[in-house]
C-alpha cells in the first residue's frame, strides 16, 4: 500500500492546503471594513483556538486556563507599550514568555497527578490570575481600565485601516497551522496519542509523559498569549474583566470542539462557521439577549460531547469512510 | 557494571501497604543476569504488585530495590523504562488508536532512536512473531492473543532490554500464540541475554521455560527453588499447588 | 482590633459551615459517581434562586421551604443522571468536564434570560433578628443557616453511618467492584447518591439566601469554591469536606480583611497549589495517588 509517507511533500493534503489559501484571498474580495473586522475577529479566534486545541484535543488535557494566558499576553503587551514604549511587537513575545510560565507553574503542580486536577488547577488559575490583576489595577492611578493611545505604525501595531490587522491574524493562523502540521510529523506525535490511548501504558514504554505535557502546554500557552497581546492592540483598550473573562475563553472552546477537537482543521472550521453567527447574532438581539448566545453554547457542547463528540471532522470522516480515514488520519492526524 | 555473582534484580525486604492492606510483606528474592525466573502464587498474593513496584509503578513503603547494584525504587517508570527494564500487563496495554507498527515505535522513539531505524527494528520484530501482516491495523482490531503478542514485543523493541517483567503472558492466549511467546522468550533469552521475570498460573510453561521459581503466598515469599524443589515444598503444597 | 477579627472569625465560622455542605453534596456525587460536575455552583445558584421565588410568590420561609426544595432536588438528581450523567459515566475526563460544563452554562445564561441578571436576596423579620455573643454580634442568617447546614450535615452522616442505605452507599464510593459482588444494585445507588447529593445542595441554597444575594454568575464561584474545599479535604471524604469548607472560609475571610475580597479566588488558587504539591491526597484523604 503506497501511502506516500516517506517525502514530506507526499503528507501534504491537497484540500487543506486548497481551503488555507481560499482564507488567505478572503481579506482582498471585499474591502468594507465590518466584513474584515469579522474576518479579523475569525483568523484571531481560529488561531487562539488552535493553540488550545493543541493541550486540549491533541494532548488531551482539557485546559481553562486559556483565559490566564490571553489575558496576560495581553497586560504584558499593553503595559510595555503604554508605560514603557516598548514595541508591541516584542510585547507579544515577552507576553507568550509569560503565558508560559503560568503554564509551567500549573504543569509542575499538577501533571503528575489525576487529570481532574490539572482541570480544576486550570480553572482555579483563569480566575486567580483575573484576580490578581483586578487588585492591581484597581492600586494604579489609571484605573481599572487601561487606553492604549492609537499612534498608527507598523512598529507600534497600530494601523489605520482594518486591513493590516486582517493579514497579521491571516497570517499568525498560518503559524499555528504550521506549528500543529510539524509537531504531527515529529515523535511527539507518537507519544501524545500513547498518552491519550493510555498513559500508564506510554510511561511504562519509556515516554517521558512530563515532559512531553510541559513543551505541549508551553507551546499553547505562549501563542494564546500572543493572540491577547494582538487583541490589546486591535481593540486598543483593556480591562481584567473583559480580558480574563471565562466567557471568551468558552467561546473559542467552544470553536474547536464543536469543529473537532484534535485535528487542525477542527479549530478553524468551528470558528468559521460559529463566530460570524455570534457577531451577527450580537448586534442583531443586542445586549439583553447576550445571554441566550452562551445559553445555545452551553446546549452545543452538551449536544456534541453526547452526540458527536468529534465534532464536524467527525461527521466528515464519517462521510468519507472509515478505511480511507484511518490511513489519512494515522499519517498527519487531519 | 554487573559482575558474575552479583544479581542483576535485588529486591530486599519490600514492604507495601494499601490502606490497612499489607500486599507485600517484608518480599526480598534476587534473580540472576540471563535468569529466566518464574514468579507464582495464588490469586492476591502480591506478584502484580511486586511487578508494579520494581516497574516504578508504585512507590514502595519500605525496603529497596536494586538493579544492576542501583537503587531503583524511587525512579519514575520512564526512566526505569529507559535504563533496560520492560514490563508487560496483565490485561493487555496497548495503544489501541495506534496501528501495530506504531505501538512498536514507541519505546523506540523515547529513546531517542531515528523514526527510520525505529520503524526498521519494529517491522523486524513483527516478522519475527508473524504479525507483520497486521502492521498497519489499528490495535483495537486485533485478537486478544494478537494483543498480548503485541504487548510482549512491544517490550523487545527495548534495545537496552536487560530484564523484562511479564505478568500474566499466556492468560487466554491461544496454543498457537502462546507457542510464539515462548519462543520469543527463549531466543531473547538465549541469544540477546535478557533476564525474565515471569509471573504466570501456566505450570507447564513454567515448568519448561524457569530456570528458578519464588513462591509468593499473602505477600510473602515462602519458597523458592527449582519446579522441583518448590512442588515439593509443603508450604508451597499447602497453599497452592495442592491442599 | 481584636474584637473585629473575633467577629470576622466566628462569622466566617457559620459560613463555613455552610460551604462544608455545599463541598459535602459534591462529595457525595463525585465519591460514588466519580464524574466531575463542573455545574454543581450552578445548581446551589438554582437552589437559591428557587427558594427566592418560593418566598416570593408562596411567602414560604426560606428555612421551611427546605422540605419543598429539597425533594425537588432530589427529583432533579435522578433527572440530570438519566439526562446526562449516565451517559458520561464510562467516558473520558474531558467529556465529562465538557458535558458538565456544557450543563452549567445552560443553567447560568438560562437564569440570566428568565430571570435577569439583578441581584435576588431574601429579607423576612426572621432574618432581621440579631443575637449577641460578648462583644460578638451575630445575624440570624448566620446563625440559622449554619444550624440549618450542620443539622443537615449531621443528618447525613447518620444516614451514612448507620443505616443499610447509607452503607451501601460507602460500600459502592470505597470499592464499587465488591459492592457488586456484595448483592448491592449499584445502579440505584448512583441515583440515590445524586439526589442526595442535589438535596444537600438545595438545603445550602436555603441557608445562602438570607445571607448572599443570588445572581446568574454566582455559581462559578461556588463550583470553583467546592472543588477547592474538596481537594483541601480530600477527595472523597466527607469528614475531610467538612474540615475544607470551614478553613476555607476562614481563608476566605482574612485574605478579605487583610487584602481585599477581590483576592479571594487567588487564595483558593494558592491553597490549591499548595495542597497538591505537599499532600494531594488532601488534609484527611489516603487514596492511592497513581491508579
């Protein structure tokens, strides 16, 4: 059986790479700039939702401590600029630096322990880092709320019009997807399924079952940081509460199981398919049916974790057939 | 590192407790380099959790033990994996998501070995117990002998194997497969030098492949010696074998 | 200075309390079923809201109303284990954090689109009574409620200690294989267990009300906050759920009075890490860490 495993350009699928570059071209059909916020909003939250797949459905450690790392990547981006004159830029690296080491304080408290407790420590960790940085803000003369000035330039991330930001998410999207493909095509591969399949089972092969969960979970805690910092930068005012909201981070969860979780288009389709009806329906019902988004969330996630728990990729297997699949899905897990 | 004489297992005087449980009691036997040893008792006397003790597993809550003169009982499994010693289970672990092929890379691949010459080695273990034509079926789909085969060469993908603990390795396995383990056992035994620690319940297998038996009874051992020896050990004819 | 941190403590005392049967009823589910139910805050927010309505439209106290509320909870258990955890059962513990999760957001955005997001209290002549202790002032709400928790929480161990039921229930939570083998049905029990465990629930709903106000986002803090006393315990022991909640409010009450409230749910984070890294099997558990 060919299966074209043994040249790296003999695992790249077609279609995949096909449905990228359609994204990619999206930003220059139409140039209102409603259509590329949603477009911004969507590469950014797929990208944020890939980064959490990558813990959560490849390494199957299901986090909530996403809300921790995009709010910090965010205070460390927006501070060092507004109070600092550091470029956002270096901001967005400095704050994924950040989001990793909450994710290494969680991974060297819990990981050696039952997975309810890395759940809960990810929970517990969302709203103590919220805390935290309510309590400070509330000491500093500025307020609880901190204004970024909009000074337009590359170097400060700020920028006129809605483009620029289109392609900057267009292309931090590019960077996940990359980061997801080549992880799969390493041994890394290997042992995250090993640990998912049975982990006991992977420790006792000689997987370093530690240290494989600290590099996937620093991984996704760095780019989800890097996504709040660019979020800091694109909305051009933060508060803690809006920022570390639980909520936010539920929504793009919600994305990536609903689209699939543990597969790199997973992330992207939810996301395509879930946030511009969120945006439409928002600004539609308004601020007093805000809660019937979350409440038809809430009955989403129970439905496909019942249901389907692969999400749409599962329902595309399912059309395509169990063989073809498993020989496609053993080779890069799409 | 080890010299003639000098056992390449030391388990002295294990102690470990569940709760009010004691499913090891003061245990301490030692088993030689190129041994094939036989671990054997009735129901809960102790020889998984002997064997989740030595594979790092468990932690033990007194005494030592010793590989090759260093201390292992406070190693973390993938390390114990790492320095040469397997262990298989006694209801099947094995990746069942994975494809056969795959499940035989991985102890390959924690130990730093290239993907090529990982997948090499495991095609020629699979060949060599005749799975080869199920390489790439997901486990799931295999028999249950088929897994346990599977399980056991996982194991010998281990090229720093030195001892492999076994429980359990012909439980419901058909004739045929339990042929090719032991065959599988007396090649690696005779021509790569691994030591053996088999628990198991199959006396006739026992009988042909140990060297030397230890006797566990209630967490304790209370004989040891050859299948002679140990069968006719009143003791062991008590508790076990006969009364 | 002293006199106000004695008020502080003893009235973080009676809160505790009722924290400890919050924690308890999640113990009791969690130590039978073994799901994470990451709804179960929702569920005392339900309690609450519940037992406002039933004052409201009925006039009923909220201490009385308890024998309305806590058969309806008990009902309600049966409901979301045929609903939702029987299905989950047997599945991995992401599905479980995710249906659950899924569960409480149902229940928290439906109580903000029926019921708004303003803040519901309960206020009766009872509750305005207020008892002094020394240089203590104690407020009926406190009091009441912590008796109504500690009665209830006594109740329970009872049940648990000395009845053939409340054994079974143990039997199946220590070792649920023997208790098979043991004639025990062990699919009722789960049901039982479920439903006690939502009635303790709907009891620390009642003794809440007069206290805290409710609103829809209340019960994450309550989901977080059990779990916490749970893990501080020791999973799985209802002595241990009993110690957790009165510590933690006590942890909860001087890091307000020290530092501010708002860094509360850092507390519990800290307390978190600290458990899990000197002794996770918590301060009265001895489970076996690796499975």
């Amino acid at each position: 059986m060919a299966l074209h495993t043994d040249t790296i350009l003999g695992r790249i699928r077609p279609i995949p790479v096909l449905s990228l570059m359609l994204l990619g071209i999206a930003p220059f059909i139409y140039s209102h700039p409603f259509y590329l916020h949603v477009l911004t909003l969507t590469f950014l939250f797929a990208f944020v939702s890939g980064a959490w797949n990558l813990i959560s459905g490849y390494g199957g450690l299901f986090s909530l401590a996403h809300a921790a790392f995009f709010g910090v990547g965010a205070y460390t981006t927006a501070i060092l600029y507004v109070d600092h004159g550091i470029t956002p830029w270096l901001g967005l690296f400095l704050g994924g630096l950040g989001g990793i080491v909450v994710a290494l304080i969680i991974g060297f408290a819990t990981f050696r322990l039952r997975q309810f407790f890395f759940v809960l420590s990810t929970l517990a960790c969302s709203e103590a880092i919220h805390a935290l940085f309510t309590y400070w803000r509330l000491q500093v003369p500025t307020g609880l709320g901190t204004t970024i000035p909009r000074n337009p330039g590359f170097m400060n991330l700020t920028f006129g019009t809605e483009l620029p930001y289109t392609i900057i998410t267009y292309v931090f999207l590019l960077v996940i997807v990359l980061i997801v493909w080549i992880i799969n095509q390493t041994r890394i591969n290997y042992f995250l399924r090993a640990i998912k399949n049975d982990e006991d089972a992977a420790i006792c092969m000689g997987v370093d079952v530690f240290k494989v969960k600290l590099l996937i979970f620093s991984i996704s805690a760095f780019f989800t940081a890097v996504g709040g910092g660019f979020y800091a930068m694109y909305n051009l005012y933060i508060e803690p509460d809006s920022i570390f909201s639980v909520d936010l981070m539920i929504q793009y969860i919600v994305f990536a199981i609903v689209g699939g979780m543990a597969t790199i288009a997973g992330p992207i389709i939810g996301t395509v398919v879930l946030l511009p009806l969120t945006v439409f329906f928002r600004g539609w019902i308004g601020g007093l049916m805000a809660p019937l988004g979350f409440f038809v969330y809430g009955i989403l996630l129970v439905i496909v974790i019942l249901l389907v728990p692969g999400g749409i990729m599962q329902g595309i297997k399912s059309l395509m057939g169990e063989n073809r699949w498993m020989k496609k899905a053993s080779l890069c897990w799409m | 590192m080890d010299e003639k004489g000098k056992p390449l297992l030391d388990v002295k005087d294990v102690v470990k407790t569940f709760g009010g449980l004691m499913a090891a009691n003061h245990v301490s036997f030692q088993v030689m380099k190129g041994e094939i040893r036989g671990l054997i008792g009735p129901n809960a006397s102790g020889k998984t959790t002997i064997i989740n003790l030595i594979s790092g597993m468990y932690s033990i809550n007194d005494g030592a033990i010793f590989f090759s003169g260093n201390r292992i009982d406070r190693l973390r499994p993938d390390v114990i994996a790492s320095i040469g010693i397997m262990r298989t289970f006694q209801i099947s672990r094995v990746f069942r998501d994975m494809t056969v092929l795959e499940n035989m890379m991985v102890p390959s691949l924690s130990q730093g070995q290239t993907m090529l010459k990982a997948r090499r080695r495991a095609k020629e273990l699979l060949e060599f117990v005749l799975l080869e034509t199920l390489m790439h079926e997901p486990a799931r789909m295999l028999s249950g002998g088929q897994i346990m085969l599977l399980q056991i060469v996982r194991g010998f993908m281990n090229e720093h194997l030195r001892l492999y603990l076994m429980d359990e390795p012909f439980a419901g396995v058909h004739q045929s497969i339990k042929g090719t383990i032991l065959r599988a056992i007396s090649t690696m035994n005779q021509e790569n030098g691994v030591t053996f620690l088999i628990v198991s319940h199959e006396m006739t297998a026992i009988r042909n492949l140990c060297h030397q038996i230890t006797v566990l009874h209630e967490g304790e051992v209370i004989s040891q010696g050859t299948m002679e020896e140990v069968a006719s050990d009143p003791l062991v004819i008590d508790s076990y074998l006969g009364g | 200075m002293v006199e106000v941190f004695l008020q502080l403590f003893v009235s973080a005392l009676f809160t505790g309390i009722i924290y400890s049967l919050m924690a308890i009823g999640l113990s009791v589910i969690f130590g039978v079923v073994r799901v994470i139910n990451f709804a179960h805050g929702e569920f005392v927010m339900l309690a609450m809201y519940l037992t406002f309505w039933i004052f409201r439209f009925l006039g009923i106290d909220p201490y009385l109303s308890i024998f309305i509320t806590m058969p309806l909870f008990f009902i309600l258990g049966i409901a979301l284990h045929l609903g939702i955890i029987k299905h989950i059962l047997e599945a991995p513990e992401e599905a479980q954090v995710i249906a659950t999760f899924g569960v409480a957001f149902i229940l928290r955005y439906g109580a903000a689109l029926f019921w708004s997001s303003k803040h519901r209290s309960v206020v009766t002549p009872l509750t305005e009574k207020l008892f002094y202790l020394g240089p203590i002032t104690l407020d009926s709400p406190h009091l009441m409620g912590a008796f109504l928790a500690g009665a209830l929480i006594v109740g329970l161990f009872i049940f648990l200690y000395y009845t053939y039921l409340g054994r079974a229930i143990r039997a199946v939570a220590d070792e649920k294989m023997g208790a098979i083998t043991a004639g025990i049905n062990v699919g009722r029990i789960y049901y039982i267990a479920i439903g006690i465990g939502l009635a303790c629930v709907a009891v620390s709903g009642a003794a809440m009300i007069p206290i805290e106000s409710v609103f829809p986002t209340l019960g994450a803090n309550y989901t977080l906050l059990c779990f916490v006393i749970v893990v501080l315990g020791g999973m799985g022991n209802l002595w241990g759920s009993l110690l957790g909640g009165i510590i933690i409010a006590q942890i909860e009450m001087l890091v307000a009075f020290l530092f501010s409230p708002v860094l509360t749910t850092f507390a519990y984070f800290l307390v978190f890490l600290i458990i899990v890294t000197l002794r996770p099997t918590g301060l009265l558990g001895f489970r076996e860490r690796r499975s």
